[in-house]
C-alpha cells in the first residue's frame, strides 16, 4: 500500500452503506447497556405417527430471547436458533423505540403522506393510552392552566418520537444535522389536519382541536403525581457569554404547570413552547439534554449557519461554543444540561441530578484518551495505551469500542473495518544476509514479521493465515473523513481490528490535544501515524474542537493552569528523578517490573495549595491494574512504578494537568475551584504497588529453568569477556541495563562499558541503578577496572564511528522484537562497520516453544476465545516479530560470518547440546578473523554520531552526568 499521505480537499466518494442488523442498531445506541438472555424452550408432541400411542416425543429445541434495555425489555417468539431469537428481540425493541432498522425508501411525497399519518396518530385517543413518553406528555399539558393548556411544543415532539425524526429526514437531508429542521415540517404537516389540530406558528405549537375526553385524561396517573427522584433537581446552566462561568442549577419541579414552563423561566423565555429540546448527551441510558431558546433566531434557521466555527470570534452575538461542543451543533443563547422528562421507564416525571462533575465528564468523554480513562475510572492516573498486546492483558474498554463510542459522540458514522486475510505465501522477502530466509520460512512451515503470531512447525504444516485491519471513519452524511492503512499483521482478526482501532484513536488523541494545528501540521501528524485524511472534511467536522480549546477554562482560571492533560511538558514538570520529596519507602521484595509485567497499585492523589494549607483528595482507588510498556499511565506514574517492588511505595509531586481533568475527578466542584483559584495548586501523587506479574515469556523460563534463562545468559556473555580479556563493550539494546549491571557487579578486565537502546524510559532507569552502583565502586570493589560507562539514546540499525571497534559486542535477546529486515540490517551494520572482535547475539529457539508452553502456567493465561480451539504454538512474547529455528539461525548467522571475514560457533543456554529440540535461547558467537576488519562496502565509514549521550559516567572524578532527557517525564 502506497505511503499515507493528506489530500486538502474531500474526494466525493461513494459509500454503500451497509444495512445494519437490529441487535447492530441496539449496540450503537445502548452499547454494552443492552443485556440478552437466551432461554431454552422444550416442546414436547405425542405424534408419533401411529395413533393410539401416547408416546412423547422430544421435538428440537428452540430459544427464547429476554433484551433488558435501560429503558424497558422485551421478550422474542421462539426461534430455532439462539442469533435468530436475538436478532428477534432486537428487532422487536427498536419497533417500540420507533426507530427505523431499514434503510428508508420513502419518496419524498410518500414521507410528506406518512408524516401527517404519524401527526394524525399521535393525537389520537388511542395513542393517548399508550406506554410511550410523548402520551405522558399529552396528559401533563393537558393540566397547564389558560390559553396554553393542551398546546404541545414542537421540540418534543421531535425529541420523543424517533419515527417523526425518520421521517423528516427522508423529507430533508440535513435534519441529520441539525434536527430542528424538522420543525417547519412537522408544523407544515399539521397545518394539513385542520379537521383535527390547531398550530401556532409563532409558539410553535400544536394541540387537538377538541380536547380528549375527559374519561380519558382522568384514567391516566397525574404526571405531577410522582417524581422519580427528590423534586429539587440539580441542572447545570451555561451561558453563552465567556465571560461567565459554568454553574450549578437547581430546578424545583413541584413547581406549578407543566415542567418545561419551569425550565423555559430559568432561561428567561416567555413559553415552554419556545424551549428547544436537544438529543440525548452521555451514556446510552442516560436522559441528560440541552435545552436552550427558540427565541434565538439562529437556532432556527433553515439552511446551517455557513461558516465554521473556528471563523467565529468570543464577539459574535449570541453563540455559545461550550454547548455547541457539547452537543455537537450550533447552539446560541444560554442553555441548560438537565435530565429530567418522560421516558419509556413509565408514565411518571423522571429526574436524575446532573452535577457540575456530570458536565466535566462530558466534555472528557469526548476526547479519545478520555473515553478510555472513564472506563477505567481513572481520570488522573491512567492514559490511552499506544500498544494493544493480548486481550488477556488489557484493562478497561477495548480500543474497537472505544473507537466506535468516539464516533457516537461526535455524530459521525459507525467505523468501517476492511479485514484483509493473507496467506504466509505473501511474506515479502528480505534484503541482505536474510535474501533466502523468505525461501526457508516456506520450506520449513514458520512464519514470522506477524505480531502476536502463531506459528506451525514442519514443512507440511495447514498454510498460516493472518490479519490485516483498515479503518474508515465517515460523517453522518458519508463524506470520508479519514483512513488508515493496512500495515501490520496478525494471526487474530481480532487482535488486527484492536490494533488498527488504537492507531486511528492515538491520530485522533494527538490531534485533540493540539487542535489549533495547521492543515500542513495536520498533514505531517497523519502521515506519521499512516492515516490518510482528507482535511477539508475532517476540519469541518471538528472546528467546534478548535474553538472550545482557547475558552474551556472557567474565566477566572483562564491563563492559569494550561492544558497539560497528561503531564508531559519538560518544562512543567516536576523530576521525580531529582525531587527532594523523592523517596521510596519499604524494603525490597521480588524483582522490578519490567515491559509486558502486570503490576497491581494502590493510589491516591490529593490537590495541594502552596498559598493555603488545603489538601483535598480527587482520586483514589485500593487497587488498579495495569501493564508495562505500552503506555496505560502517565509517563510520570509508570516512571515511578519501575523504580518499585511489591510492598514498596513512594509519594512525590506533579503540576495541575488540564483543569477539565481535576474537576472530572473530583466529588466538590465548587471547593476545587475555590482552591485552583489561588493558582498556586499541585498534585500529590502516593503509590504503593501491590503485586508485579511478571510477562508471560519470563514466567515460563523460571518454571522450567532453575537459575532463571535470562540469568543462564547473561552468565554465558560474562564468560565470554572472560574468556577474550576484553577491556571495552558495546551492549546493543541494553534495555534497563542487566548486563552492564551484572558487569559493574563482577571483576573483570573490562574498563569502558557502553549501552544503546531507543527506549529512554530503559535507559533512565539502567542510569539510576549504574550510577548508584558505579559511586560506591571504590568502596565495595577494589579489584573493578571500570572507568567509563555511557548510556546512549539511539537504534542499534544505525551507524555511530565513535563505538567502532570495541573488544566485545552483545546483543542478548533484542533482533526477535525487530522486524526481521531490520535485524538483518543489524547484522550487516555491527559486523561491517562498528567491527568487535567478538560479537554475541542470542535468540529464542523457536523449536523450543512447544515445551514452553505445554505448562499450565502458560494454558492459564490463555485468551478465552482460543479455549475451543487446537492451537499451535505461539511466539513466546507478543512484541517478537519472528522467532527462528535453529536452521534459520544458523542460515543468517553463517551468511553475516562468511560476509565480513568472522568465524562463527553456535551454543546456548536452557537445554542439552545434540538433545533435541535443542537450547531454549540460541546463541552465535562471531570472532573476527583478522586484526582489521571487511568494512561494508555499502556503507560509508566517515565520522557519524548518530546517538545522544543519555548518561555519562567517568572514574576520574566519579560524577555521573546526565543529558537533558535523563530527568524529564515525558
């Protein structure tokens, strides 16, 4: 697929919108709130064929389906199948709802015709007695006092009944945006029934001609009878004006008349009928609407206001961007978040409070990374993970969901995901020492550069098939807003749908967090996430974004705390690595947390004032679960959790992050302002970690391996420098430095030590440990030569002329997590240009893995959708590209030997030699075979210093000196 790149403009493209299934329709506006229960049903016959014989017998089964959603439940006829009952129900339920599951084939006339039709029905005496929320309506305006009484506003009739909404859409398109386009229509439509109804044009209301009997209005409950929850209902008013604040509200609806009148006062509008009623905001169950004032020409007008938003100043008129984000249209005039009205729930008045929190939670929940921190509850700790690795391993909503929520929230269309099936045949071949790997995968049935891959031993093996994933994201009215690439692949469709949906949400985190960018930065951002967008249509569907970035701050916040959602400014930040509050408290128990470990902590985080002496708690929680590496938390948290063991704790301090956050999380809005005013607030952060599980591929070592494999290798390498009496090294993707810990911890001859990795995260904490070490070297150690250690930032498929010609090289355990082209590159750089004299790499033994995980340890931590099936073997960490055989290995490591002038000899660790299936961990030692080595050709050998000096370490004044990275948490 060719390189993504950004388009300035819009491509008309044509979509087929796929027909959705009902349980699809239930899943888009309930999600996991819709609950099926499938029941099965007996059905006995004593027709036997001969008459006279009363023997039962037992007919096939069939199933029931039991759909509880929030708002009412129903049960399907008998199907013969359970997806058939389902499907049923489903369909029953959005029948009741009004919604229409099919795409509409109504002509323009015919749903003008249908239209008067449903109006007509609505106010008749049949309908009247129905369960629906508008017939609880008709009885509560029935009770307004003077010329109002039995006047029902437009706008709820539009927000209560979905099949008028269908139905003006069929008429006009662009009710799809902007829903109250349907009034002219719905009042043109009236206006048709003269016999039966009387409108109001100016009040935009509508009423029976001849009132319901009254028989017929007494045999309903007074909806004024009951109320749900406590009258005094919490509402949250925002005012169009920036210059005033977002407050709290309270609506009593004990007051007299019709609930609608109470809210129409608080807004200062004459009639409830010049109340506008917005869609539903929030989760699927939730009842929370804008309700805001008609008066307001331009909430009314017939054709969507031209320009767009991020065109709009704070000066214009009446426009009010906080509500318009919220809702996702323009909304002028001051509105208010209320949930309160009649639902499907039943004929009483429903209430439920929203708070100033509520709001808050909103507006994070339309961010991706914040729809991934409210399902885990966790608004100041957790963060949208960059990597997807097992299902078995991730917490919190799944990045598919989380994707499909986003695209809910901001009324875009459901994603589209184009899976593509490959067959191991398609595997591209690869360049240098690797040409004939490609060759030799086929012949021997392993298959590799697939992530969380599965692979089959044997040249006759079933062919292996695996995953790709791309994902369209398209408006409501089917423009292509974006698209990403197929690039990685799988052996899990749904793993490849995972990781293609985390791709597009990261794009979409990145470009929330700064969306005041260009269309040229737009264009530079998505090409380095590989997602094609089209910016004319993206930018317009997310210019309220834009504007509401300058203005979400309460006023007298603003120009205070920044956004800063996740604490990774450098310059904000406060080092946990250099803070004098900085102390790990606990003895030391078991090992350090490293990538891929479950670790399990117990938090808190408390707001402090430097002005006042206040603490106030906003989050907490008695155990949270997250894995290593791949983001799930903040830098600054996870920073800290690698530096602990189970029982240890430490306590340090962060500045404020996004203000929308801090009140997000916490239970007293109003006391949390009155300290963020002082502007002089932090964040106190106390961890205590609970438990490390260790990654999956280390757990099976040390079940079967006694000492630990990664210690058995780490062992071979230090015999090794033995062995050659080298007095310099090279560690190539030294990770968190075991190694050149190890080294510092063993006399040996060596006297300069350094290490290359890209993680910086790695390379922090191998600093922290080797300085600590190294400073106490004299004291502890008398016979150590060591005078230099460094610690450099960089890729080991670079070239870097200052590390050229080094004794020993190592590369223990690093080209499976590379893909396979670039571990061949690996071997063509270290041995053509950096030239030890000895180099030793060591690799899974993929032959091996069959013994690994027959443990039950292994099977325990199997993905249930897996349980029913014959699987073969896994690679034994999700992050390994490939793993090779034996006669791979040997393939590529005696091709790079004989390439650049080197001798190779093979051996191992955690196994017998010449005992099949050979040793768990492969090793090549290459030895050069003359005193100056075959410089590759290919590459030029002029000074290069392509790495950054992360940390520095020199005997002769026994300083550890640290670059500008070493002690910043981003």
């Amino acid at each position: 697929m060719e390189a993504a790149t950004l388009s300035s403009s819009s491509p008309n493209v044509a979509v087929n919108k796929p027909t959705l299934t009902p349980k699809s329709i239930i899943y888009q506006k309930f999600g996991n709130k819709a609950c099926y229960k499938i029941e099965e049903v007996q059905e006995e016959s004593s027709q036997n064929g001969f008459p006279g014989l009363a023997i039962t017998q037992k007919c096939p089964s069939l199933f029931r389906c039991y759909l509880q959603l929030p708002e009412f439940s129903v049960v399907s006829q008998p199907c013969k199948k359970k997806k058939e009952a389902e499907q049923s129900a489903a369909l029953m339920a959005i029948q009741k709802l009004g919604i229409d599951s099919l795409k509409s084939s109504l002509t323009v006339s015919d749903a003008a015709v249908e239209l008067i039709s449903r109006l007509s029905f609505i106010f008749s005496s049949e309908f009247l007695s129905s369960l629906h929320p508008l017939s609880s309506h008709l009885k509560a305006i029935s009770y307004r006092q003077g010329e109002l009484s039995g006047f029902v506003p437009v706008s709820v009739l539009i927000a209560c009944d979905a099949k008028l909404g269908n139905l003006c859409r069929s008429i006009d398109a662009r009710v799809e945006s902007n829903p109250f386009l349907s009034i002219p229509l719905v009042m043109k439509a009236a206006a048709r029934l003269t016999e039966l109804l009387i409108t109001l044009e100016e009040d935009l209301s509508i009423r029976r001609k001849n009132p319901y009997l009254s028989d017929a209005i007494l045999a309903l409950p007074c909806p004024r009878s009951d109320v749900t929850n406590e009258p005094l209902t919490e509402a949250v008013y925002i005012p169009f004006s920036l210059a005033k604040d977002v407050r709290s509200l309270s609506i009593n609806l004990y007051q007299e008349g019709y609930y609608l009148d109470v809210i129409a006062k608080e807004l200062d509008v004459v009639i409830a009928s010049k109340v506008l009623i917005s869609r539903t905001i929030g989760k699927a169950s939730s009842e929370s609407r804008l309700y805001y004032s008609a008066s307001e020409p331009s909430n009314l007008d017939s054709v969507l206001v031209s320009h767009e938003a991020n065109e709009l100043s704070y000066s214009d008129s009446s426009f009010n961007v906080r509500a318009s984000y919220m809702l996702g249209q323009h909304v002028y005039g001051n509105a208010i978040l209320a949930s309160v009205g009649y639902t499907w729930r039943g004929a009483e008045l429903f209430n439920e409070d929203v708070s100033m929190r509520s709001y808050y939670r909103m507006l994070v929940a339309r961010m991706p990374d914040g729809l991934y921190k409210l399902s885990r509850d966790s608004l100041l700790i957790a963060d949208l993970p960059g990597l997807f690795t097992t299902k078995t391993n991730w917490r919190g909503s799944l990045p598919r969901d989380i994707l499909c929520a986003f695209c809910r929230q901001h009324r875009l269309s459901e994603p589209v995901f184009d899976v593509v099936c490959n067959s191991n045949k398609s595997d591209h071949d690869s360049h240098g020492s690797c040409s004939n790997l490609s060759t030799e995968k086929l012949r021997t049935g392993v298959a590799s550069k697939t992530r969380g891959a599965l692979a089959t031993i044997g040249p006759n093996s079933a062919k292996i098939e695996s995953f790709s994933c791309g994902v369209k994201v398209f408006s409501k009215n089917h423009n292509l807003i974006l698209e990403s690439s197929r690039i990685d692949t799988f052996m899990k469709q749904g793993d490849a749908v995972q990781n293609a949906s985390l791709r597009v949400l990261s794009f979409l985190n990145l470009y929330f967090k700064q969306p005041n960018m260009t269309i040229e930065e737009l264009c530079l951002l998505g090409a380095d996430c590989d997602i094609q967008c089209h910016s004319t249509c993206f930018m317009k569907e997310f210019s309220l974004c834009q504007l509401l970035h300058k203005v979400q701050q309460p006023s007298h916040l603003r120009g205070g705390h920044k956004l800063n959602t996740n604490h990774r400014d450098p310059s904000n930040v406060v080092s946990i690595f250099e803070n004098k509050q900085w102390s790990i408290q606990g003895a030391a128990c078991g090992s350090l947390p490293s990538n891929g470990s479950l670790v399990s902590i117990s938090y808190s985080v408390i707001l402090v004032s430097k002005s006042i002496q206040i603490r106030e708690i906003l989050e907490k929680s008695d155990e949270f679960e997250f894995e290593i590496g791949i983001g799930a938390v903040i830098s600054c948290i996870e920073a800290a959790v690698l530096q602990l063991t189970a029982g240890q704790s430490v306590c340090f301090y962060l500045d404020m992050p996004q203000t929308e956050l801090v009140l997000a999380a916490t239970m007293d809005c109003e006391k949390v302002l009155s300290f963020l005013s002082s502007k002089s607030c932090f964040l106190e952060y106390s961890i205590t970690v609970l438990r490390v599980t260790e990654p999956l591929e280390d757990r099976m070592e040390q079940a079967l391996f006694s000492p630990p494999l990664s210690k058995q290798r780490l062992e071979f390498a230090l015999r090794c420098i033995k062995e050659f009496s080298a007095t310099s090294l090279i560690d190539f993707g030294c990770g968190s430095g075991s190694l050149l810990e190890s080294l510092v911890d063993t006399p040996s001859s060596l006297e300069k030590i350094v290490g290359i990795d890209v993680s910086q995260k790695g390379l922090i904490r191998a600093a922290k440990v080797l300085n600590s070490k190294l400073d106490k070297l004299e004291a502890v150690m008398l016979t150590s030569n060591i005078q230099l250690a460094i610690l450099y930032e960089g890729s080991i498929t670079e070239f870097d002329s200052r590390l050229s010609g080094f004794d020993v090289g190592t590369c223990l355990e690093v080209i499976e997590h590379m893909e396979e082209d670039q571990a061949c590159l690996f071997g063509d750089i270290a041995l053509g240009l950096f030239c030890p004299r000895v180099l030793i790499v060591s690799t899974p033994n993929y032959e091996y893995n069959v013994i690994l995980q027959r443990s039950n340890l292994a099977s325990q931590e199997e993905d249930p959708d897996d349980k029913a099936k014959v699987q073969p073997c896994k690679f034994r960490n999700h992050d390994h590209k490939f793993e090779w055989t034996r006669q791979q290995f040997d393939h590529w490591a005696t091709g790079l030997a004989l390439k650049y002038n080197y001798s190779v000899e093979f051996g191992g660790v955690g196994g017998i030699q010449g005992v099949e299936p050979g040793f768990a961990s492969q090793i090549a030692v290459f030895r050069r075979k003359q005193h100056e080595p075959v410089k590759d050709s290919g590459e030029t050998t002029h000074t290069q210093s392509h790495y950054k000096t992360l940390w520095k370490w020199d005997a002769t004044n026994s300083v550890g000196e640290s670059g500008p990275c070493s002690v910043e948490c981003n």
